[in-house]
C-alpha cells in the first residue's frame, strides 16, 4: 500500500509540475496591448508537429504538448488583423468620444486543442501580483470576450472553457452546425455562417449542374461528421446520390495510418469513374497528400469542392498543378475591402517599440526566408485572406459597439465595471455599420453574409477567380462570370440522363442515381428529364404514342365539309337537284302530253319533291353533327322517300287498273283506287312511326373516344326505330315492285310498269346491302354510306321513271302524240287476243278499265265493252 501511495504522490507531483510549467510557457508568451476593456485573441501563429513518443514517465506527460516550431503565417496574418482593427475602433468615433480604449491579449493554438486549451486557462486565471506578466503590483484585466479560433473542432473545445465564466466567444471561420446549438453553447457567436448554409449551398450547386453521383472527403472530428452529416441530408432532399464517404484520420501523428488512409482514398476515387466532382471538407494538408496521390496515379478531370476549410489554401498544390487534377470550386466566406489593412502591413516598423509587445511578429522576422522588412512586408501581403480579415474586423467592430452601448452610462475606465456576460447580451443585440453594409447576430449568434464561390486559376496569384454569389436569405446564386463551359460540361452521373419520353427504374438495393431508362406507354408520357414515373394521360381528351413526351389533344373526327368523298358525294347531290328542277320544268311545260299524264300527271311533281327533299337532306350527314341535325336527317328521309314510294305505289295500282284481265279484281281495285288517299294513308304511317322515334329515343349527338380521336356521331337512339322506318319503307317499296312486276308485258311504248320493276330494284338491293354494310363499319364515313344508298335510291327512281319520258318528249315526239298511243294499245290488245284464242279457242274482248288513260276523242271510237272472257 505504501508502494502505491508513493507512485500516486509520483504522479501527482509530476502533474502539477506540467500544469505550472505549462501555465508558466504561457503567461510569458503572446501579444498584447493594454486598454480598458481587454480582449483575448486565439490564432493559429504556429502548426503543430509530430509528437516524440517517449517511455519515460516524465517525458510522457511534457510531450503531450505539441511541438510548435513551424511557423504559420497565415496564422499571424490573421492576429495582425485583429490588431489593426483595434487600432482603428480606438481611433472610431465610437470608442474615441466615450474616452475608452481596447487592449488585446492575443495567443498560439498551434492548431492544436490542448494547446488551445492551455491558452485559454491562461486568459480567464485570476494573475497575481507574482505571476503577473508585468510583475507588478496591479492584478492584470480579465478579458471580456475572445477572438477566435479558426477551426471548429478546437472551438467546440474552447467554448465549453470559456461557457463556464459566460465569456463571449466570437470566431471568424468556425463553421461547425454544433455550434449554433445554444443550449450547448449559450456563450458563441461567429461572423460566419454555419456549415448548413454552407452545404445546402454546396448542394444547391451540384443540383444546377446536374452533378448526382458524388464522393465526399472530411477529416475525423466534430467539425468534418457535423459537415457530412448535414451534406448528406441535404443531398437525400435533392435527388444526388453520395458514391462514397472517405473520412481521413484527424490526427497527422501517425503518419503512417495517414498514408494508408490516403492511397485507399485515392484508389476508390480511381475506381468510381463516373464520380467526376468530390466534396471535401479535409484538411489542407491532408488534400496536399490526396492531391499528390492522384497525380502519381494520372487521375485528373475532376471536379473539386472546397468548404471553407481549404477553399484558400493554395500552398496544397506546392508539388501539383491544377491541370494535373481538374477544376478547384472553392467557398470562401464574403469579403470587404482591406486596403487599409494592407496599407497598416506596408508600414510596419518591425524592429520599433511598438512592436515590441508582439514576439510573433519579432519571430516572423527572424524566419530564414525572410531576411529583410520588404521581404517580411510582401510575404506577409501574399498570405492575407481577405475573408479571414474581414470576419475578424466585423468580430471587432461588433465588441467596440456593444462596449461603447454599455460604457454610455457607466464609467469604463475602472476594472471589473461590465461583466462578461453583460458584454454577451450586448453583443446578441447590437447592430453594427461595416462598409455602409448593416450586420448583426441572429438568433444562434451567426452572421449569414453568405459565400462567394472561387475558382482556381493556374498562375501563381493567391487571389482566387470570384465567379459566383451565394446568398442564405433565398437559397440563390448569382453569377458574376459567364464562360464556365469547362466546368458545366463536367458530367457526374451514375446513369445516364433519361429523356423526355423515359423514366427511370431503379433496381431493388441501387442508388436511385443508378438506373436503367424505360420509355412510356401508350396514353403516358414524361416531359422532363429523368423523371421518375411516367404521367398519364386524360384518355377522354387526350392521348400518346409510346416514349412520347406529351399528351396530344384528340382532334374531332367526323364527315367534314372538305372531306375528297364528301365533296364527289355533294357534287352528285347538287347534280341530282339541278336535274330534279330540269325534269319537274320539262313535266310542267308538258304537262298536257299523253306522256306526263300517262306517266302519272300530278303525282310526277309529288315524286320530284319527294325526292328533292331526299337530296337536300344529304347536307344533314355531312359536316360536324348536332342535336338537331341527327334528328332532323333520319325523319326527313324517311318521311320523303315514303312520300316518293307511296306515288309510285299509286302509279303501280294505277297502271294493274288498266290493263287487268280479271274483271272482279279490277272493280275491286277501281274502289280501293283513292290516290291522295293512299299517300296520306303512307305517309301517316310513317309518321307515327317518326312521332314515336322523336319522342321516345330521341336520335343525338354522341362522342366515341378512340384511341387517337373522339369521333363525333349521331346515336339513333333506337336501332329498331331506325329499322322499322327503313323497313316499312321497303314493304311499300316491295309492294310497288310486286304490282309492278304483274304488268312489266304492257305496250313498249307505255311500259311504266318496267321501269317501276327496276327502280323498286334498285331501293331494295341497295339497302340490302347497307343494313350489313352499316352494323358492320364505323368511323366518320358511316354517314356516307347512308348518303351513298340515297344518291343511289334518288338516282335510281329519276333515272327510270323521269328519264326515258324525258327522253321521249325531247328526242322521240312522234311517240308523244294520240295516234302512236292508240297504235300502241291496239297492238298490245291483239297480241294478248291471239294469246287468249290460242289458249281457249274464243274471241275475247279486251276493255279499257281505266278511260282517263285514253283522250275523250279516241274514247268516242273505242266502243266501251263489258267485261268478256
């Protein structure tokens, strides 16, 4: 027991004597300036080399402290920055009329948490009048806020330090999402936006250039994770996939694991060829190694984008040119003029008492490879970050306004009169003027500014290429250069883009980047590219093709007006009408011949109407149909050619009258024999039938979608109204061809009978073959099948009851006079006696039944005989 106590006090003694040496390293090093109120500053002044490993127990615990020997200039650029800009609030008007002025005390993080750390225990310890840097008497000031750091893993560890006293902690490149959790970190601020905007913007960027298969790089730690973590969401949201997540060992002390890391980085970088853009929120010197890795394996044209974290970092490509890799996008934080602070660096006097206070500056001075205050004074112009300078000033114009609110109404001047944490609720709330632009903290305590996007040129210059603007307040770039045709035709996709017309299929356990493209079906289409499912179409209105990229509005289909077949069918119609108008001219002017009056007289003009309403109802099939022109078509037809069969049926009994043998037939049918009559009787008929169709199954105007049409129709309404019109029109039609069949052997001369054969023939054979023809078909041309069986109807009726007395009266008017007729009945009656007397051996009389087919003067000299067998 006694042997463990010993070790313990061992230890313990060694403990203490680290802490005190450490405690001691620090209170005798950085710069400073005295003021009212102090301001404590943390810069990366020096990097951190390999740590020596060492056994023994004492050298353990001393060389956990890195070894900061390699001198960062950057780093010191950055705390000269913080220097001038006190200089100039002093100077303010803001400051100079209160009469306070503000001091610094301004340390070495070496990069380096522990380091950081040390720094910051020195800050916030209470000094005595031993330990006093001075050595005086006077306790020194505590700080009321600190500047810095730049990186955002060793903030996080500062910020948990410095919440403990509620000091106000401002960093000028800290980017990390964590730390605008102000429950964790109540007392943090930063000049900078968080990494959310800077990914979503990132993000944003890979999205209007259709870069969807990605790799991403980040350091191990809180700073590079957050960063993934928050890239990849984003990515989830937009569509892009991330092909790999290589993160590199935080810690460069191993040098070996780090080169592992590295050549197995490199490798899939070089295996995953269609990733052509990377994202890397790495260190600088981690992509220096990466970037010489991928030169010695020729892996070039790719696309580079850097956070904020190496975006300026041009001293990565000391050993690699910018061809040997591809293009370099980088995000830089927004920037302001600062002439006046390299004005400030042209006029530093090095070596002067004012510079005393600064022994970075005196060790800058003393690097190898400066050697003269020119040389010191170009250098240190060369490593300026303008966005680094810029975010510090902002970070110290926000202290100097909140001290000169508070100190308004109370006296600055003594020590300890504002707390810390005054000075942090003043700080949430100030709003500050820098370059007549007006800033202030939001509600996690950044400052969104926004990014400029760099590009990296090949030359030498440490300034970067601006080409772009991104703002957080809406998301948006705004380009400032034009021609990026080398980075816009850079193409980073898993699969090809599918086109307009395709979509994309994903197969089960891919990427959603990687798929294969399938076009559309019929009536579905895609209008964009790589869509991921096909739209389909409305069906009732529109329709598509397969791989087609629109829907097409489905024309009306019908019997147009233009139509080849409607223009030859209407042709005929008004050829039909013009000859009606001839033929009913020629029937009036001769309307006493024995040939308009054997032909039927009066019912001949009632036969041409009729058949002029068949002609003029053939407008109704064409053209695009109504309402009113369906059920107008059908009921003019039929009432029409009923009108024109029931004549014709008149004519037939008419002419059986005449020349019937069978006298009990002939007086039977001398009193059935009522002309008028049976046309009324007919078309009566056909009219209740019509009533009844109207009324009942009203005909309308119906749509048929088709696949590529909506044809537009007449629906009858009833298929057996449509046939029981047509049909009892051919039961007169069979009628008419039944009488007149009984007396096609009549005189040649006066052979109506013949002629009413062949017209009813026509009728009937001609819808015949419709019926079929119509169930059968359908499309717009269904109309001009019907229009097609009227013309034949019309034609066929003119043609063999008009025509040939036409014929007759105009060519042949010797056969239109009263003895020719005679002639003709005389010869008819003797042929059929010597039938008779051949057949019965008797003489038998024909009689005349009909006189009003004979003149009043022929009748005087044909002898009237009863009926004779």
């Amino acid at each position: 027991m006694a042997c463990l106590n010993l070790i313990f006090l061992l230890v313990l003694s060694v403990l203490v004597g680290v802490t005190e040496a450490s405690l001691a390293q620090f209170s005798h090093q950085g710069a400073m300036a005295h003021g009212d109120i102090i301001i404590g500053g943390l810069f990366p002044i020096h990097e951190a080399l390999e740590a020596v490993n060492n056994t023994d127990l004492n050298s353990f615990f001393t060389s956990r402290h890195p070894n900061c020997s390699r001198f960062y200039t950057k780093g010191l650029n950055q705390a000269l920055a913080m220097i001038h800009a006190v200089e100039m609030a002093n100077r303010s008007p803001v400051l100079s009329s209160l009469n306070i002025t503000l001091g610094y005390r301004i340390y070495d993080t070496c990069s380096d948490v522990t380091t950081a750390l040390w720094a910051v225990q020195d800050l916030t310890r209470p000094f005595s009048d031993c330990d006093s840097a001075t050595n005086s008497s006077q306790p020194v000031q505590p700080i009321m806020a600190v500047i810095g750091p730049s990186s955002s893993e060793i903030s996080i560890a500062v910020a948990r330090e410095l919440n403990l006293q509620f000091i106000p902690q401002i960093s000028y490149a800290s980017t990390a999402t964590i730390l605008s959790d102000k429950s964790r970190f109540p007392a943090f601020m930063r000049t900078v936006p968080n990494d959310e905007y800077q990914t979503h913007a990132m993000v944003q960027l890979l999205k209007d250039n259709k870069w969807t298969w990605v790799g991403i790089i980040i350091t191990d730690g809180d700073y590079g994770r957050s960063a993934m973590e928050s890239f990849v969401k984003h990515t989830e949201n937009k569509g892009i996939c991330v092909a790999f997540k290589e993160i590199l060992p935080d810690s460069l002390a191993d040098q070996q694991k780090l080169n592992i890391k590295i050549n197995k980085t490199v490798d899939i970088i070089e295996k995953n060829t269609k990733v052509n853009v990377v994202v890397s929120f790495a260190k600088a010197s981690q992509m220096m190694l990466l970037f010489q890795g991928l030169r010695r394996r020729n892996v070039s044209n790719k696309v580079w984008v850097a956070s904020d974290n190496w975006s300026t970092a041009r001293n990565i490509l000391k050993d690699v040119n910018i061809s040997d890799i591809g293009n370099i996008l980088g995000f830089t934080f927004k920037s302001g003029n600062v002439t006046t602070f390299h004005q400030y660096l042209t006029d530093l006097q090095f070596k002067s008492e004012a510079e005393l206070n600064n022994p970075y500056l005196e060790e800058f001075f003393k690097q190898p490879d400066i050697g003269n205050p020119a040389k010191a004074v170009q250098n240190l112009i060369k490593n300026t970050y303008l966005d680094m300078v810029f975010n510090v000033q902002m970070a110290v114009s926000a202290i100097a306004n909140a001290v000169a609110e508070l100190c308004v109404k109370r006296q600055c001047k003594t020590p300890t009169t504002i707390q810390p944490w005054e000075l942090f609720i003043q700080l949430r709330n100030v709003t500050f003027e820098k370059e007549g632009e007006m800033y202030n903290f939001d509600a996690n305590g950044d400052i969104n500014s926004g990014y400029d996007i760099c590009l990296w040129e090949e030359h030498e210059s440490e300034e970067h290429d601006i080409i772009a603007e991104y703002y957080p307040s809406n998301s948006s770039f705004t380009f400032t250069r034009k021609n990026l045709s080398d980075i816009e035709n850079v193409v980073s996709k898993c699969s090809n883009s599918c086109q307009p017309g395709e979509y994309k299929k994903t197969a089960e356990g891919q990427h959603t980047c990687c798929y294969e493209c399938l076009v559309c079906a019929e009536n579905q289409y895609s209008n964009q590219t790589d869509a991921d499912a096909c739209s389909k179409c409305d069906t009732e209105n529109m329709w598509s093709s397969t791989n087609s990229s629109e829907c097409h509005p489905k024309l009306y289909e019908y019997f147009e007006w233009n139509c080849g077949f409607a223009i030859v069918l209407l042709t005929l119609t008004a050829f039909g009408i013009l000859l009606l108008f001839s033929v009913s001219a020629l029937f009036f002017w001769q309307r006493d011949s024995l040939v308009v009056k054997a032909a039927g007289g009066p019912l001949c003009h009632l036969i041409l109407f009729s058949l002029l309403g068949s002609f003029v109802n053939v407008i109704f099939f064409v053209g695009e149909p109504s309402n009113e022109t369906c059920r107008v078509r059908q009921v003019i037809f039929g009432l029409s050619f009923t009108l024109c069969v029931s004549c014709i049926l008149v004519k037939s009994l008419k002419i059986l009258l005449a020349f019937q043998m069978n006298l009990e037939l002939t007086e039977l049918l001398r009193k059935l024999y009522k002309p008028y009559v049976i046309v009324c009787i007919c078309m009566g008929l056909q009219g209740t039938i019509c009533a009844i169709w109207l009324t009942l199954y009203m005909p309308f105007k119906d749509k048929l979608v088709q696949k590529i049409s909506i044809l537009l129709e007449c629906n009858e309404g009833s298929n057996v109204m449509f046939g029981l019109m047509l049909g009892y029109i051919a039961l007169l039609a069979l009628i008419c061809f039944t009488f007149a069949f009984k007396g096609r052997k009549l005189p040649q001369r006066y052979n109506e009978a013949k002629f009413i054969t062949f017209g009813m023939l026509i009728y009937l054979m001609a819808w015949v073959i419709f019926i079929p023809v119509h169930i059968t078909i359908s499309g717009k041309y269904v109309p001009a099948v019907e229009v097609v069986v009227i013309l034949i109807s019309n034609y066929g009726i003119l043609s063999c009851h008009f025509l040939p007395k036409c014929y007759i009266i105009i060519f042949k008017k010797e056969h239109n006079t009263k003895a020719a007729f005679l002639k003709s009945v005389h010869e008819y009656a003797r042929k059929s006696a010597e039938n008779i007397r051949g057949l019965t051996g008797t003489d038998p009389v024909y009689v005349i039944s009909n006189p009003s087919l004979v003149t009043e003067e022929k009748q005087a000299s044909v002898p009237k005989i009863d009926n004779v067998a």
